[in-house]
C-alpha cells in the first residue's frame, strides 16, 4: 500500500476478487465449461459487485468478450 495515499486501503477494496474485471456464467447455471452451445450471462465488476451487462449466445463469444478488454481491442457495443 502507498503510505502518502489516504484512500490506499479502500482503493485496495474496491478490486474485483482476483483482478478479474469481466467474467461469464451460464445463464441456466452449472459448470462453466459444460454445455458450451448454451447462452452465458457477461457480467462486469462496478467498483463494488459483479453486474450484468449482456449475454453471449454461446461460450466461445463470451470468451472473445471477456478477453476483449484483455487485449485492449476497444469498447464493448
């Protein structure tokens, strides 16, 4: 933590779990790797929970889009 930072602490806080900004999940729920056809639920980490912000018809695009802000290629539609 930076000593000459006041707000280190709730900086520090305010990081998703595992630095993981963006994530996918099964929209019918189960393992993530399981029924790969299947629509998945995009959610985004707001500074203090995961939040919704879409769907991907199927796993491979939610993956496309999770690396999507990995890889910097821009905004998301």
């Amino acid at each position: 933590m930076d000593a000459d930072n006041p707000f280190a602490a709730y900086d520090k806080r305010r990081r998703p779990p595992m630095d993981i900004y963006r994530r996918h999940r099964p929209m019918h729920g189960g393992a993530g790797h399981l029924r790969p056809n299947e629509p998945r639920v995009l959610e985004e980490w707001s500074g203090f929970a995961y939040e919704a912000v879409g769907t991907a018809p199927n796993l491979a695009a939610a993956q496309g889009w999770v690396h999507e802000l990995q890889l910097g290629d821009g905004p998301v539609a």
